[in-house]
C-alpha cells in the first residue's frame, strides 16, 4: 500500500514519468523476456513466402526476402535499445567523470575540458559518424553503439559540469573540506549520491542522441549488416521500394515503434527536467 | 565589432576547416593499404563496373603522391584541398571531380534548407512565446503541446510518414523529384507551382520537426524574461502589450535561441539532408546516399566537406550578427 502512494505521490510530481516508462516497457519486454518464444529462423532470408500482407499466419505479413515481420521487428526494437543503451551507457560514464572532474577542479583543466566538449557539440558528429562507419568493413550492434557513442557524452558532461559547479559551493561540501576529506572521497560520497537525478537525466538525453545518430547512420545503409535493427529495416525496405510497392506493413511497422521510442524517452526526460527546473511547474 | 574579433573569429573557421580536412585524411589511411586500391577492390566486389581502374589508381597515386612518406602526403592533400578546393575524382563518375559532383547538388539542399529553417525559427519562436504570453489563447498552448513529440522525432521518419500520407494516401502532392519529367520549365505559373510542390513534403518534415524544439526553448527562455523587473516596468509606464511582448519580451528572449541556432545547425543540417533521400531530392543528402551505395569514397568525404564547412560558417554568420543584435556584448 505504501509504495503504491509513493508512486502515486511521485507521479503527481512528474506526471510524464509513468507514462514514458510504461511505454518503454512495453516495447523492452518482447525482445527482451519474450525472445525465448520468438522462431529465430523467421528472421532468415527466404524462411518464408515473400511479401504476405498481415493475416492469421504472419500477424504482420513477411516482406521481399521472405523474413517475418513481427519476428524482425521484435529484434529490431531489442537491437536498436541496445545500441542505445550501450552508446548511452559510454557517454554518461565519460561525461560523468569528465564534467564532475572539471567541475570540481575547475581551473586550467575546466577550460581545456569544456573547450573539447564546446568543439565536439559544434562539429556534426553524423560527418564524423559516416567516415568511420564507410571506412570500417562489418558493424555489430556492439560496434555501432560505441560508434555512436561519440555523440552521446557532451551533453552529460555539460550537465554534470554544471550541477558540479553548484554543488561544490554548497555548506556541507565545504564542511569536508574543511574536515580534510580527500577530492576522492568527497566526490564520491557526499556529491555523487546528490547528483543521481542528473546522472539519469544525463543518460536518458545520451540514449536518445545515440538513437538519433544510429538511425543517421543505418538510413544511409551504414548499419548493422548482422542484425537487423529497425533502422536497417527501415533502410532495407526503401532500398526495396516497399512504400511505392504497398507493402506497408514492411516499412510503417518500424516508423511507429521508432516514434514510440523517442516519445517514450520523450516523457521520461521531460519529467526528469522538471526536477532540475522547478520553474515550469507554474506553466 | 572590432578588427581584432574579426580576424579571431576567421582565424577559428580557418582552423575548424584545416581539422576537418585532416579527419578526412587520416581516417581512411588507418588502413595499410593504398585507399584507392582497396576502394576501387571494393567497388569491384560489390559488382560495380570500375571502367578504367588502373587510370583512376594511377592518377590518384600521382596526385596525392600515394608514395610519398605520410606527413608529406597530408600536406600535399591539405593544399589541393585548400588552395585549390580539388577533393579528387569521384570514382563511379571517373574522371569527374568530387567539386563539379557536389556543387551541382549544393543549391537545392541550401533552398530548401533556408526556407525550412526561416519558417521554423520564426513560427517556433513565436509559438513558443505565445505559450507563456498570458493573453494568448488557448489554442497556442495546444498548438505547442501539440508540436513538442515532433521535436524528438528524426527529420527522415518524419518525412516517411508525411510522404505516406499526403503523396500516396492523399496524392496531393508529388512523390518526389524536383520537378515533374517532361515539365516544360521556364517561368509560367504552372512550371513554378510545379517545383513549389515538390518541395512542399521536404521542406515540412524538417518544419514540422524544428518548430517543435524552437517553441519548446523559447517558453523556458521566455518564462525566465517574463519575470524581469523591466518588463513590470514597462507595463507600469503603460505601453501597448504588442510593444511590450515584441520590443521587450520576445527580443529579450530571441537572443539565447540564435545562439542556440549556431550551436544547433550541425545537427539540422546532417538531420535534414537525410531527408533528400525521403522525396529523391537531388541534393547533398542524394549524392552522399548514391555514393554510399556505391562505396564512393572521395564523393562521401566531399559531401562531409560540405556539412563540415556551410556548419563553420553558419557559426561564423552568427557570431559576427550577434554583437549587433545584442549591445551587452562586447567583444575585445
């Protein structure tokens, strides 16, 4: 009873946060607790006739290899969280050490650190992404998540750096100090635990960036040619001209479970903003 | 603005230029090999038709002195590229230029992205100011909330449904192309209403996508002014509230989000020639995608080239505009 008013209490305060984990979940679960039950061979070339509409036998049609849709797009949707998850996971880890290190410090090593991090926000990172991903022979989707990752850490240092700024001036941070605490210890035991709500901020913003990137990268057929992830399909099925063919059910399926992606990611940052700006709550 | 600012700023551009010009030359040569014979090897296993292989090798060796110790190469490359703006033959188009391949393409994607970018800075702006504005109606706020999952959708999947919906499901407007084959072009009403609808779907998706993020900063931004001191002062002097909300709050507010533009435009740009793909749209977007398919490489490097270099001097633009728009800065 007492942690359903808690969630309660919590969703009044960031109405958006249920919903967008709800939503999440839904599209977590299938690959992830469902993939025991899915035929991996319908994912083959040619396991099945080519491009049956949607119906009793496939729930969403094969398309022109013969794979199975709904097989394709249950990976797809695992594939593509994963490549997010991992480039989300890299860029919190280095913006987390780069922006508490260059908060903390401050100094020559801030400048030189928020000078690399103003750099890189301004280059377009998809240049960089299509030179490595065309220059590289295979892709996994481990290798694409680090790929991406290259655009996933400037935000969470720029986030961190500034929480780290604020906090450090704060009463009981000078009090361990003064107390002669290590920068080390400091850092870890009393900022740290303060900074949890940016750090999933932090990392919600690096999982949608990455996201972003890797659908850059996969529309141009830069992708993954292992796994299908849905920007692979979604690249296949224009390189197969399934829109003006009518297949619909190739291409429309992966659009709606993207889109529901990035709303999903959507809800959660917004929810996890307002905690770091109160402000809005008056609008 | 002084000559010292200046000369730093073009100083920045020049350097930003130089670095992406050495990304281009050294990532492809982490590979031992000859780039262009690994390439033109590639192209070969992908069942392209390289006519001429050896000439395009052979050429290439001797231009960029494929032979010659590496930082000696660099230079070499650094100012053809530079001096001469020649970023090579492209090799499916053998012997075209990498520039005339480009170029070619350059004023369709700077159109549209003009027009998508004016439309949606100066829409999403306002949007976004109308939110918080406390007279605006209801339906702004709709409007915005409305926008807002827009703003986090890639421009390329938006532009998939919107060509699903309004040139298959709907065919009002055409499927793609810039103008209709066999069109007889010139300057009758019909000839330009022609290119206009082909250009209506990429210009939305990018549109659609940017008035989203725009409205989304500008009601935070705009939040923040509401509350100054000088805007109560303004109204306690009893001026009009369209001088209050446009020469007070808005143009306050207006100066962060150009900002925000110059840091942005990178992503916009890459974002939004992804679409040309989309509608078949001969630009930038539709050269790299080609040169993609056909592991094109020197054409691939060109075209990042372009984002690289129209990113700098966007940033350029801004900062030498922003001085002037806004009288608190002061640069030495």
């Amino acid at each position: 009873m007492s942690a359903l008013s808690q969630i309660r209490k919590i969703n009044k305060r960031m109405p958006t946060l249920l919903p967008g984990i709800i939503l999440l979940l839904i599209l977590v679960i299938p690959p992830t607790l469902g993939r025991p039950f899915l035929d991996l061979e319908l994912t083959q070339i040619s396991s099945s006739r080519i491009n049956i509409p949607p119906g009793a036998e496939y729930p969403l049609g094969t398309q022109s290899e013969g794979r199975d849709m709904l097989t394709i797009l249950i990976l797809g949707t695992g594939a593509t969280l994963k490549i997010g998850l991992i480039a989300g996971a890299i860029g919190l880890a280095v913006g987390a050490i780069l922006g508490m290190i260059s908060g903390y410090f401050g100094g020559f090593i801030d400048k030189t650190i928020s000078a690399i991090v103003d750099s890189f926000i301004t280059i377009p990172p998809l240049a960089i992404l299509i030179l490595i991903a065309a220059a590289t022979k295979t892709m996994s989707i481990e290798g694409m998540g680090i790929i991406v990752a290259l655009t996933a850490w400037m935000q969470p240092t720029r986030i961190i750096r500034s929480q780290m700024l604020s906090m450090k001036e704060r009463n009981y941070i000078r009090l361990a100090k003064l107390s002669d605490m290590g920068s080390i210890k400091i850092i870890f035991t009393e900022i740290l635990p303060n900074l949890i709500p940016f750090l999933a901020a932090a990392f919600v913003n690096g999982v949608s960036t990455a996201i972003l990137s890797s659908i850059g990268l996969e529309v141009l057929g830069l992708g993954s040619q292992q796994t299908l992830s849905l920007g692979m399909t979604i690249y296949y099925a224009n390189y197969y001209s399934a829109m003006w063919r009518g297949i619909w059910w190739w291409w429309l399926p992966p659009v709606i479970v993207i889109v529901l992606i990035f709303i999903a990611l959507f809800l959660i940052s917004l929810s996890l903003d307002e905690i770091g700006n109160p402000k809005f709550n008056r609008l | 603005m002084s000559i010292k600012y200046l000369s730093k700023r073009i100083l920045v551009f020049i350097v930003t230029i130089i670095l992406a010009v050495t990304i281009n030359f050294f990532i492809p040569r982490l590979t031992p090999q000859n780039p262009v014979a690994a390439l033109v090897g590639k192209m070969v296993s992908k069942g392209i038709t390289v006519v001429d292989s050896d000439a395009i090798v052979q050429k290439y060796t001797e231009q960029f002195g494929m032979n010659d110790p590496l930082p000696v190469q660099y230079f070499k490359y650094l100012k053809n590229v530079i001096l001469h703006g020649d970023l090579g033959y492209s090799i499916s188009y053998f012997p075209g230029k990498v520039t005339d391949v480009i170029i070619r393409a350059i004023p369709y994607t700077v159109i549209i992205m003009i027009i998508a970018n004016v439309i949606a800075f100066v829409v999403g702006n306002l949007l976004g100011a109308l939110c918080v504005w406390k007279k605006s109606p209801k339906l702004v706020k709709g409007v915005v909330y409305f926008m807002m999952p827009f703003s986090t959708i890639p421009y390329y999947i938006l532009a998939l449904i919107l060509l699903y919906l309004f040139a298959i499901l709907l065919p009002i407007f055409p499927i793609g192309g810039v103008s209709t084959a066999g069109s007889a072009g010139g300057f009758s009403f019909k000839a330009i209403w022609d290119t206009v609808s082909h250009a209506v779907l990429p210009i939305l998706s990018v549109v659609l996508s940017l008035i989203g993020f725009w409205a989304l900063s500008m009601r935070g931004i705009m939040a923040t002014v509401l509350g100054e001191d000088y805007l109560m002062y303004a109204q306690a002097r009893g001026l009009k509230p369209g001088r209050i909300f446009f020469s007070y709050a808005v143009r306050n507010s207006l100066l962060p989000q150009i900002t925000a533009f110059g840091i942005d435009i990178g992503k916009i740009i890459s974002g939004s020639i992804l679409v040309e793909i989309v509608f078949n749209y001969p630009g930038v977007g539709m050269v790299l995608y080609n040169a993609l398919r056909t592991a094109d490489y020197f054409v691939i490097q060109g075209v990042v080239m372009f984002i690289v270099v129209s990113v700098a001097l966007t940033m350029l633009i801004v900062d030498l505009i922003l001085p002037k728009l806004d009288p608190t800065i002061k640069y030495e």
